[in-house]
C-alpha cells in the first residue's frame, strides 16, 4: 500500500523535526511506503527550512521506512481547508497513491496509530477518522472548557446533520484516494474544522463507508494553538445552514 500524509504547517518549527521522525518509526508492511507532503503557509519562524532539513536527514537514513517528504510553501497564511485543498489536489494527480492521510503537525496526533487506520481500509472501510470521542478514545491536557466546547459541538453536528460519526472534526484520518477524490475536496469552501466535518458529511452522503478508531488527543507542548472564536464561530454556521438545506430539500439522514 503507498500512502502519504498530508501536513498543513504554520509555525510549527519547534514541532516538525519531532514529528518526521515519528513519522519514520511507524511500522509498515514489506511492500508498504508512506510519505510525507507538507503544505506550509509561509511560517514565520522558519518551518519549511526546519522540515527540508529534517527530510534530507530522515530520507537518506539507512532504516527509514521508504517513505519520502516534500515541502509545498504557500504564499502567506491562507487557512486549514485552503492547505488542505491544495495538498489533496496535488497527491490525488499521483495514481501510484493508494490512501491519503491528514494529520496535525502539534504532535497531538500518534502516528503509531496509522497501522491500525490502513488495516480499517483494507477491510473495507473508505474514511477512517481517529475518534476522540468513541470507546478507547480521549484527550489529554485539556482545560474543562476546551473539552465540553469540542463534545457539545460534535453532538450537535452529528444531531444537525444526521451523522453517525462522533467525532466529526478531528484531523486525524485515513482516506481510500478513491473515495476522497469522489467527492471533490476542492470544491469545499471552508477554511475551519468545517472542512473536515463537511467530508464526512459528503461521504456518508454518497454512501461511503465510514469508521473510527479510538485515538487520544494530546494538547501541544510547543508552539500556538491556531484555534480561534472565528472558526469556532463558521464551524457552527455551515453545520446549521448545511442541516437546514438537507431539512428543506428532503436529504435528511436518521436522527
């Protein structure tokens, strides 16, 4: 299986070099490769030099996992759908891909978690989404307020929407490359964690399988958290306005 991760990036300098090289220690079948495409919206502090360093070192290691890295640098700060859409446009183009990872680059997600996400696929599954919030799942040092305004706006989502998913806008997910290019990413226009609730809400739509996998959510140590009350906020109004249109137009799911 060729997979490849792809990784938005902005100022996570002090992150990303520890990241590659967990990356690079995730265990692969023999005929398995997984690389690495990260989508930098040109940090600051120097990301994209920090990651080509790291690469170059990690790729050229006698025991990597056969797996390479890329660095895509985007002018300016344009957003998490934005790189996202871009990074997905340029990975679908390449057919040798068979699945298409997204990941946060803070570390709060455990890459060895990716294994048990290729197998789900392998057996069937189209999306696999690392669950925070199904059995086995959880977050780490996270303040009570930050913990209750994630559930309460999964719960909603999943109710407004009809959704079976629990835990619609983690970032930490595994897609069949045919499946994701199906329901055209590119043609999203969130820049949120909406982008990511509005693929699963186009997959359980056109009748794609998708799972979870119990994963726990650790809270960065370094660098800035890029969540803001605006995106909180757009999250909030594409999920009504997307279940009021499936209201109105009779294409409601259960609940």
């Amino acid at each position: 299986m060729r997979a490849v991760i792809v990784l938005p990036t902005y100022n996570e300098r002090e992150n990303i070099t520890t990241f590659l090289r967990a990356v690079r220690e995730v265990p692969l079948g023999a005929d398995d490769v997984l690389d690495v495409l990260i989508v930098d919206d040109s940090s600051p502090d120097g990301t994209a030099d920090v990651a080509r360093q790291a690469a170059a070192e990690f790729d050229a290691a006698p025991d990597h996992n056969r797996g390479t890295t890329a660095v895509l640098v985007r002018p300016g700060k344009q957003g998490l759908g934005s790189a996202y859409r871009q990074g997905f446009a340029q990975v679908l183009d390449d057919a040798a891909y068979e699945v298409v990872i997204s990941m946060d680059a803070d570390l709060s997600h455990d890459p060895q978690v990716i294994p048990t996400m290729l197998a789900a696929l392998a057996e069937g599954a189209d999306l696999v989404v690392g669950s925070r919030y199904v059995r086995g799942g959880g977050t780490t040092d996270w303040p009570v307020r930050r913990q209750l305004l994630s559930k309460w706006g999964n719960t909603y989502t999943r109710l407004v929407l009809g959704l079976d998913t629990h835990d619609c806008t983690s970032g930490y997910r595994a897609y069949r490359a045919p499946a994701l290019a199906a329901v055209e990413p590119a043609s999203t226009a969130a820049e949120g964690y909406a982008f990511l609730t509005e693929l699963v809400r186009r997959l359980t739509r056109q009748g794609y399988k998708v799972v979870e996998t119990p994963i726990v959510f650790r809270d960065r140590t370094a660098g800035r958290s890029k969540m803001s009350g605006r995106i909180i906020a757009e999250s909030m109004l594409l999920v009504t306005r997307w279940g009021l249109r499936d209201l109105f137009t009779g294409r409601r799911r259960g609940r």
